[in-house]
C-alpha cells in the first residue's frame, strides 16, 4: 500500500482541519503514512503534497531532516540502542554488539525477514536505566544480554502488541481538536506582546543615553 487508505484519508483530512494553514498538517500527516506503511514511500509523499498544495519534494525535504520519519523501509520493529556517556558506562556497546551477533544484521541493516531494523542511537534521555534501548520508540532499560534475548521472543511473538504497535505509530490517539484560540486573541496578544518589546527597548535606550551623558 502506498497512497493513503480510505480510513487514514478521513483521518488525514481530519487532521488538516485542525490547522489554520493546511502546510502545518505536514509532519503530522507524513507520521500518519508512516503508521500505515512503516515508511514514507514516494507515492505517500506525493499523496501528501497532494492533500497539502505542495510539490512532493517538499515533503522529501522535510521528512528527511527528521530521524523519526524513514524514507526507506525498515523493519516491523526498529530497535535503536543508546551507546552515549551514561550507557556505554553500563555496557551499551557490549548490548549492541551482542544485538548485532544475535540478530545477524550490522547497526542500520533489516534482518531477512523484516521484522528487525537495528540502530545505534545518541541519547535517548533515559539514563536513570541505562543501558536503555527503544523498541518503535517505547522504552526498556536497563538491558542486559539476557534481556536484550526475551525482548526478542516477545516482539516474536506478538505479546507485547498492546505496549509496542507496528513502526511508524506514534501516537494511538489521535487529536481531536485544533487551536482552541482565536485568531484574533492571538493577533491581539502579539500586538501586546510587540508594544512590550517596544517599551523596553526604549527605556533602554535611554537609559543608554543617559549614561552615556554621565560619562562625559
């Protein structure tokens, strides 16, 4: 599948609603094709630039500057191991090299089957446990060998579906409101904010000035 489905087109459109410009929907809606098909193909991007008046390169441009969205397949389960200070400290590289004898692939290859893309990642904010890894960006720390290997078995077996859904989904529920301010209370509290702005300026300007006037 590539384009949107008929169900995550409804949602996609929902989506676009909730914006005052449909362009701000764009990271939202390349989340969206990612959850559908576990990567942004090309005929999803051009789907995108479609819905949003946008040329397809755009949305390239755009997802590829984010790690989170893949422009190439990857696998059911993305697996991407801290090795930063706090982890490596607690044995992250001997996990990801374990990860790697264990699951026959190098960081950034897909295991044959498809169900597993391993990555070496920078800091996932999850040092209290480290070593920590992320499964499809939910969280399990502090992994040992031992662990690393149950994790495996489970993610086979399906038992941790309700915890870990299918690369690509990152939210499960979806928002159902768009900006509960007014634009006109937003101009407003601009134009509040940029008189602000202004005032303090000023008053430091003469302050400025006036010490300046001092030195002389």
């Amino acid at each position: 599948m590539a384009r949107f489905s008929d169900e995550n087109l409804a949602i996609a459109t929902q989506i676009i609603s909730l914006y005052p410009q449909s362009r701000s929907a764009l990271v939202p809606l390349c989340h969206l094709a990612q959850s559908q098909d576990g990567w942004l193909t090309p005929d999803a991007m051009e789907n995108i630039a479609e819905l949003l008046g946008l040329q397809a390169a755009e949305v390239l441009g755009t997802a590829s500057f984010y790690d989170m969205l893949h422009t190439e397949p990857v696998g059911k389960y993305l697996i991407g191991i801290c090795t930063n200070i706090a982890c490596m400290l607690n044995g992250a590289q001997e996990v990801l090299e374990y990860a790697e004898e264990s699951l026959g692939i190098s960081v950034g290859n897909t295991t044959e089957d498809n169900l597993f893309t391993l990555e070496e990642t920078e800091c996932l904010a999850d040092c209290g446990k480290a070593p920590c890894l992320q499964v499809n960006y939910r969280f399990f720390g502090p992994i040992s060998n031992e662990d690393f290997d149950e994790l495996i078995t489970n993610l086979k077996s399906g038992s941790l579906g309700s915890q870990i859904p299918d690369h690509g989904t990152i939210n499960r529920v979806l928002r159902k409101q768009g900006l509960a301010v007014s634009m006109s209370e937003i101009s407003s509290q601009r134009a509040e904010a940029d008189k602000q702005i202004a005032k303090r300026k000023a008053a430091q300007a003469a302050l400025d000035a006036s010490q300046k006037g001092e030195g002389k």
